[in-house]
C-alpha cells in the first residue's frame, strides 16, 4: 500500500538555535532536541511527517476520530493530527520509530509480530503506541481495558490486538524477572 501522501513543506528545516540568535524552544522527539522554526500552529503531524521524514506515524481523519496519528507526549497517547507544535515545546514526544530502545523491540512490537496483527497496516503504528501506553498504566490489561483502546481499525484486527495486548502484558512480565 502506499504511504500517506505528505503536504508540502513551507517551513524551513529544523536547526538548533546558534550563539547570538534568539532561544528557541526545543521539543524532544525520540530522545532528540529538535527546534521547530514554522508555523507553531502546524499540526505536530506534519511537522513530524513532512519536516522530519517520521512517516511511520499515519494521517487517517485529520479530525482526531481514528487514531492514526497517535504518538506518545510525556507518555500519554495522543493524536498528532489536532496537536499543534507549539504544544510540544518542552515536552517528549515518541513515535513508532522511538519506541524500539537499545534492547530491543518493545514488548508490543514483539508480541504483534508473534500474533501476526496487521492486515493492510495503516492503522498499526497508532494501536501500537496505544497499546504501549495502555500497558505502561495498566501492566495486566482485561478484555474491558483493552476494548475501551480508541483506536479504530478499518480491517477488523481487534480480535488479534487483543491477544497480542495480552501477549505483550506477558512478554513484559517476563522482562522484568
Ligand atoms: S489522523 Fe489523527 S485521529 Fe485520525
Ligand atoms: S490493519 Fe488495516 S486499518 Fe487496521
């Protein structure tokens, strides 16, 4: 399948702020600083997607209805689409592209993979960080707890996002023996 188209840029690259120049706010996204120079109204979507190359993280509604887009700030599952940049100043933001740490997989990840989740795709990066952030506040999640995920998946793999959620509350459990 093709990957979402991306809108084209009118903002300049992110660079740090040089001696001399006023501050600018920094943003860290995946463990990086970066200094976001456009429109602080620009949806962190796009400045993800267009400015960064992270395309991992999906447009589906744009309105904040599907999930698509759903990163993590300061740990917290949120919908890139209806975020503006200017909020993530000073804040963390993880994408499916941080999620993965020098050990390895993530929990989820590993258990997707293992459950065999994705059908067409596109909505998989957005259930995976939901997932992770769902596993993070609640380490052995119910059918109740998962089911109440906002995600939506036009493919109809919530049968298997359900097994794999529980695989990964297991995979973690085991990690942390
Ligand atoms: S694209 Fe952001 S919620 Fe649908
Ligand atoms: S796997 Fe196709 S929309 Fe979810």
């Amino acid at each position: 399948m093709p990957d979402t188209p991306t809108r084209a840029s009118k903002t300049p690259p992110s660079t740090a702020p040089t001696a001399g120049e006023k501050k600018v706010e920094e943003v860290q996204i995946n463990g990086r600083p970066y200094y976001p120079g456009g429109d602080p109204d620009m949806p962190l979507l796009w400045y993800l997607r267009d400015e960064l190359r992270l395309t991992g993280t999906k447009f589906g509604c744009g309105i904040g209805a599907c999930g698509a887009c759903t990163v993590l700030i300061d740990g917290k599952a949120q919908r890139a689409c209806v975020t503006p940049v200017k909020a993530t100043i000073g804040h963390a933001v993880t994408t499916i592209e941080g999620l993965a740490t020098s050990a390895g997989l993530h929990p989820v990840q590993r258990a997707w993979i293992e459950e065999d989740v994705a059908q067409c795709g596109y909505c998989q990066a957005g259930q995976i960080m939901a997932a992770a952030e769902l596993l993070a506040r609640n380490p052995n999640p119910g059918d109740g707890d998962i089911a109440k995920l906002p995600n939506l998946c036009r493919c109809g793999t919530y049968p298997r996002i359900r097994r794999a959620i529980k695989r990964a509350a297991q995979i973690a459990r085991e990690g942390t023996k």
